[in-house]
C-alpha cells in the first residue's frame, strides 16, 4: 500500500483539468486502469509511473510519497524567465505565511 497515492494522482490530474480517458490515452492504459490507480485498488509498473510522472511534472518520489516537494519544468525559460518565475513563488510562499502584506 502507498499511502497518499491515489489521492495525489486524483489531485495532480484534476488540477490540470484532464479526464482519466485523457490520462489514459497519454500514458497508454484504459481509463478503468487509472480509475484503478486513483482508488488504491491497482498500483502502476515503473514504465506507467514514469509516463505519470512526466504528465504531470512531478517526480516518482512525489508520486510514491517519498518527498513533499512538487516541481515545475522551466527548462525552456529564459534565465531572466526563470528567475521571475522563482521571484513570484518566493512573494507567493512569503505571502502565505503572512511575511508580505497584502
């Protein structure tokens, strides 16, 4: 059993807004088989849990638990690009803990 696993896969897939028949067709399994992952009844072999990996972008420790952390490919950004995007999560975290006024 991964605990938190169905939960984090149902999460990360209605965030982007895709059906399990679009998760499916991506990953190369039927919709049943992912309903199946995000209800703890089926886990995914390691071929399957790279392709969700990389659908989502996130890595497999997040997937299986192993780290808290998610990660967001900006590898086609700019280094200007990038470090905008590394200000605004940084404003966003400060904000969060109620460091920035609003």
């Amino acid at each position: 059993m991964l605990p938190g696993f169905s939960l984090r896969l149902k999460n990360l897939r209605t965030s982007k807004k895709l059906t399990q028949t679009e998760v499916a067709i991506f990953v190369g399994v039927s919709r049943s088989i992912i309903s199946a992952y995000e209800s703890d009844t089926r886990y995914p072999s390691y071929d399957i849990l790279l392709r969700l990996s990389s659908l989502y972008g996130v890595s497999t420790d997040y997937l299986l638990g192993v780290e808290r952390g998610r990660y967001l490919d900006i590898s086609e950004l700019s280094e200007r690009e990038a470090a905008t995007v590394s200000e605004m999560v940084e404003l966003l975290i400060l904000h969060k803990k109620g460091a920035v006024p609003k």
